[in-house]
C-alpha cells in the first residue's frame, strides 16, 4: 500500500476545513429546536461521502431524525466492511464554561496537544472520528487502493438512544450485510499508547419523579407536616448504595460477569497513574465500589449515577418553598449479561417499593442497550491490530470502555457480524462537556491508519 501520510500531508489543510464545516452544524438531537440543523448535518455528510468517491449514496428518513447510507462495491466477492458513525452531538450546555463557541471550531495548544487540537462540540464525539473514515475511504479510493468491499451507515440518534435505527437495520438486513463492522466512537489509552476497545458497557437510562402536595406549599406554614419531595428524593437516591458502594437493587447483580484473576491482571497491565488521574480531575482522591481498582470500576462493573436533579426553587434570592414535584435523571452502566430491559424493571419496582407514605413515585424508562465484548481472536481485531502497528509501530492493547454504544450489541443480534471499536479520542477530550476537543494529532493518524485495516482485513479473508 502506498504510505497515506503523503496523501495526508498534502491535503492536511482542506481535511482540516472540511472537518470544520462539519462542526460547524449544530446537530443536537435531542432538542427538537435544532432539528432543522440536524438534517443539515445529515445533508453534508451525505455530500462528504459522494465527494469521496462512494456510491449509492441515499438520506433515509425515519420517524425521527435521518440515517445516511452509501457504499462502493468493487466486487462481491471480496469481503465487505460497514463503517458505522453518527453525526448528531450532545447539546453544549452549559455555554457559559466554554472557551470558545462550542459551534465555532478553533485550534489550540495544550499540554497533551502541543501540535493543537480542535476545540468544537462533536470533535471527538463523534464528528471528528466519524469524518476520518470518510477520509480514509476517499484517500484508498482516490489513489485505487480500496481492497474490498465498503458500506457507511452514518445516524442522527446516537446521543438519544438510537431509537429508529434499530428498525432500519431490522428492515434493511440485506443493504446492510456485512463481514464486519467498524467503528469509531471510543478513544485510546494515549498518544504513545495505542488500544483497541474489546468491550463496552450496556445502558440503563431512567427519570424518577417524587410528587407530594398538589401544589408548593409555605415552608413556615406547612414544613415539618408535610413530606418534602425534594428531601424524600434525597434520602431515596441515598439508599441506592451502601457503605462499600455497591448498588442496593435485590437483583442487580445477577448476571454480572465476575472476570477471571488472570483476566483482571491483564487489565492491570494497561498504563495508568493515579496521581495524574487525581490531578486531571482535580480532585483529592478517587470513590467507588470497594476491593476494585480505578479501571476496574469504570469498565468491568456496573453503576448507577444521578444525571441531574431538580425541584422547588431554583431562581435568583429566596422563596421559601415546600415543592410539590422533585425530579431526577438516573444511569445504570451495565456489564455483559446485564440485560438492560431487566435491569430497568428492577429499578423501577425497587424505587417505587422505597417510597414512604406521603409522596407517589414515578419511573418513566428512556432509553437503554446491551453491554458487548468483540474477542481478541476475531478476525476484524486482528486485522485491527495489525493496522494500529503499522501505523504505531507497537502493538495495541486489548481494553474494555466504561462508554456504551447501545446500538453494536444490537448489530450482531440482527446482522449477525462483529464490530471493531477502533477509537483515536483520548480520556482528557471531554466530550459531553464544556470545552470538548480532538486532538490534531489524532485525527490525522486515525486517517493514516484506518487504510491499513482494510488491507490486513482483506488479506485475513482471502
């Protein structure tokens, strides 16, 4: 294969700016006021792809926002890869503890990025790491190298749920058959430090609501004889670990796949500073389930986190409130075996059970999916390895996310394939937060190395 840095090199300025073209669509998809900009999103990636030198390529529109699909089949008989991605981004709230504008890309300098890095909402997650396969594909087929078969499937749901692609793939099996499945929307353990991510957490994803009173009530007139909603949600959320921080749902833990010493001591093997990781966070000390490391807890075991909270009064001064309603969005993080539709029934009866009198709860589900594990043997990781070390110069470690991607354990269920996680972003990008980035660095080695696994894939194939 021809080497891409060439190709990378001499284009590096326009791949830069079409990447920002791309950050500049504020494609939020859970707010219905961009929806507008959503399709516009949709629309540019879809040109992306022509320019590239795909085929077919088709917006298909769904119940909510639109799936972008195109391909380019050289030959049937070679193998076929489908590159899976989203454009949608999380909203940029809280505006205020931005930089820059979340919707304005810039360039800046940082300590992990000296070379710069793209400040922007979806640089990372997952616009940037998206538009490098599309990059990728354009330089093998710009230059005659694409070795096999290609299909893109780029989503506008990603962030909530994924809920209409799971239909489209259901009834689109046949546009969509495949021999693997590649994507990139996790990250690496650093820039010296390259890994591959075998395994993602599943996704339980609730809202609770407390109602006490039919309306707020005067704290001086009706506090301490009526029951606080607010304070009731507390103590409820409070309940929900125990002194070792262990989550106190009967049932929970049942299926919860307990790896081997052998395992666990692989996973060690990984880099990792806990000073560094206290420091990057700025606090003074890690929290978290009793007799597991710090990798191990946000990886090869379950959680349950409070989203946010809210209820009463919240404006400027004081207004002295009993609140009628409090409120409060709940993740579960799930490890494989945990079924997720189970995992939210337990919740539900669980929190509800806990309610004293005086108050009536309510669990309304959102969203969720299936943890998943891609092993080390199959041959898209192989393939995934060998890329990552010919443009890395060292092997890959295996790692397992503590993200969830909901929709990938679905794609083996309906398409019967694997996919490959093979992500360039790192932990300090802060995606879904204030000042999210992709390094400069990063993305254009994601465009180096993603040629390379076309080629070690085909070759593993033939």
């Amino acid at each position: 294969m021809i080497d891409p840095k060439s190709y990378i090199e001499e284009h590096k300025e326009r791949l830069l700016e079409e990447l920002f073209s791309l950050l500049q669509i504020p494609s939020v998809s859970a707010d219905p006021a961009y929806k507008d900009q959503v399709l516009e999103g949709a629309q540019s990636v879809a040109q992306f792809l022509s320019a590239a030198g795909l085929e077919n390529t088709k917006i298909h529109s769904t119940q909510g926002h639109p799936i972008v699909y195109a391909d380019k089949i050289i030959n049937p008989e070679l193998p076929t890869v489908l590159v899976y991605g989203h454009y949608d981004v999380q909203p940029p709230d809280p505006i205020d503890l931005w930089d820059s504008e979340p919707f304005n890309p810039v360039i800046k300098e940082t300590e992990i990025h000296p070379e710069g890095a793209i400040f922007a909402r979806g640089a990372c997650d997952d616009k940037g790491q998206m538009f490098m396969h599309i990059k990728a594909i354009e330089y093998l087929i710009q230059t005659d190298q694409l070795p096999c078969n290609v299909k893109f499937m780029i989503e506008g749901e990603e962030e909530v749920g994924s809920n209409n692609l799971v239909p489209f793939v259901k009834e689109n099996k046949a546009l969509l058959e495949n021999d693997v499945i590649l994507i990139s929307d996790t990250g690496m353990i650093a820039k010296d430090t390259p890994s591959i991510t075998t395994g993602l957490r599943g996704l339980s994803y609730v809202e609770v609501c407390v109602t006490g009173p039919n309306r707020d009530l005067h704290s001086g007139l009706y506090g301490g004889a009526v029951a606080n909603p607010i304070n009731i949600l507390s103590k409820m959320i409070a309940s929900l670990h125990d002194q070792d921080n262990r989550i106190c749902i009967p049932g929970f833990y049942d299926r919860v796949e307990e790896l081997s010493a052998a395992e666990r001591a692989a996973m060690a093997k990984a880099p990792f500073n806990l000073s560094d990781y206290e420091k990057a966070l700025d606090i003074e000390s890690v929290y978290g389930e009793k007799d597991y490391s710090t990798n191990e807890r946000n990886s090869i075991r379950p959680t349950l986190d409070v989203n946010g909270i809210w209820g009463g009064y919240i404006g400027e001064g004081a207004k002295t409130v009993i609140p009628s309603k409090a409120y409060a969005k709940i993740s579960m993080r799930l490890v494989p075996n945990q079924n997720w539709e189970e995992i939210t029934q337990l919740f539900k009866s669980h929190f509800e059970s806990i309610a004293p009198k005086g108050v009536r709860v309510s669990v309304t589900p959102h969203h969720g999916g299936q943890g998943y594990v891609t092993p080390t043997h199959h041959r898209g990781y192989m393939a995934a390895a060998a890329a990552y070390k010919q443009s890395f110069g060292k092997e890959p470690i295996p790692q397992r996310s503590g993200g969830s991607i909901p929709i990938v354990a679905l794609f083996e269920e309906v398409l019967g394939s694997k996919s490959v996680l093979m992500g360039f972003g790192l932990d300090s990008d802060a995606i879904h937060s204030p000042n999210e980035h992709f390094g400069v660095w990063n993305y254009l080695k994601g465009i180096e190395t993603i040629p390379y696994f076309y080629e070690h894939f085909t070759a593993l194939n033939s």
